[in-house]
C-alpha cells in the first residue's frame, strides 16, 4: 500500500465525516442562533434555555438524515472492505 493510497482514503473518510455530520450540525447552529436571539430580545438570560430545543432538533434530524447517513457510511465501508485485495497488492 503507498503513501498516495493511504492518503487517498483518509482524504475520503475524512470528506464523508465532514458531509454526514453537516446537515445536523447546520441544524443545531440554527437552533441556537434563533434561541439566542429570543434570548437577547427578551433579555433571559438563562443557560440551559438552549438546551432542551438543540437536543430536539438534533433528534429529529438524526430521525430525517440518519437514514441517508448510514447508507453513506456502509457505502464507503462497503467500498473500502471490498477494495482490500487490490490494497496489500502493493
């Protein structure tokens, strides 16, 4: 296995991380930031307000997305596994 190979895959792995955690990620951004505006507006300054609607919203896009997620990761493990002869050819 060269350099370039591993270097490939891990570019690989590192770009399905970055593309699956993203739409939930972008979700819970937006869930805070529209909290922390009610929270400005209203002057409540309370901590854990950002909380409970974060973890919601996380639930539900991990309901939305967790589906298209896997199939991404099993898709590339699938690739990679099957990918394992050609790799120790050297």
């Amino acid at each position: 296995m060269t350099v370039e190979t591993v270097s490939d895959i891990t570019r690989e792995a590192l770009f399905l991380i970055i593309k699956t955690a993203l739409p939930v990620l972008l979700i819970s951004m937006a869930v805070g930031l529209i909290v922390s505006i009610f929270q400005t507006v209203t002057s409540i300054q309370e901590q854990t307000l950002t909380f409970v609607p974060k973890i919601i919203s996380i639930f539900l896009a991990l309901m939305i997305f967790g589906h298209w997620m896997l199939n991404n990761i099993v898709e590339f493990m699938t690739t990679l596994w099957s990918s394992f002869v050609l790799y120790t050819r050297g």
